[in-house]
C-alpha cells in the first residue's frame, strides 16, 4: 500500500497525521478508482491530550465523512501525542484488488 511515513504495507490502509494527506488519498479512491463511501471505514487514533471532540470535527471535515462512521482507539498505550488531532487511518474494506492495482502501479 501507500506508505507515506506512517501506516502498514500488508493490507488496503492508509494512515496519516496530515490533512491533507489524508485528503489527497481519499480523492484519489474515491474519483480515479470509484470506491463507494461505504467501503471507506475511517478509524481515529488519539491520546488522553487531544480533545476529543475536536480531533473528530477535524477529522470529519477533511474526509467528508460523519462522525458517527468513525472508530476511535484511546491511548494506544500512551498519554500524550504530538499531532493537534491525533492519527486518521482509512481502510478499503474487501480491498485486495485495489491493494494490488495500488502495487502494480
């Protein structure tokens, strides 16, 4: 998969604290490869630091996805981050091919 940084090779994932990383990822799946929203599953990692209500907003508002469709892991065996709004990691469910297409290119 994209590893831009942060995030995992082994499977149709792509996990960012950049906005517009994030955001670019997700035009991409979304306009050039036509994956629909619902196998688009946003997950949201933050520390006991972060607002949590504040990561969401953001969050939401860079992946035109509500808030309700987002996971969100504490802690992750930390206290504190250093990104303002925590870790956003998108998965393509059922995305072996898109995986592989991804690879291929």
């Amino acid at each position: 998969m994209l590893y831009w940084a942060e995030g995992s090779k082994g499977r149709c994932e792509f996990v960012n604290t950049d906005g517009d990383m994030i955001k670019l990822y997700l035009s991409i799946i979304r306009n050039y490869f036509r994956i629909p929203e619902n196998k688009i599953q946003p997950f949201l990692r933050i520390f006991t630091n972060h607002d949590r209500k504040e990561s969401l907003g953001y969050w939401s508002k860079i992946t035109k996805i509500p808030k309700n469709m987002f996971t969100i892991y504490y802690n992750d065996g930390g206290t504190s981050g250093r990104t303002k709004y925590g870790m956003c990691r998108i998965v393509v469910r059922r995305g072996g091919y898109l995986l592989k297409l991804f690879k291929a290119i």
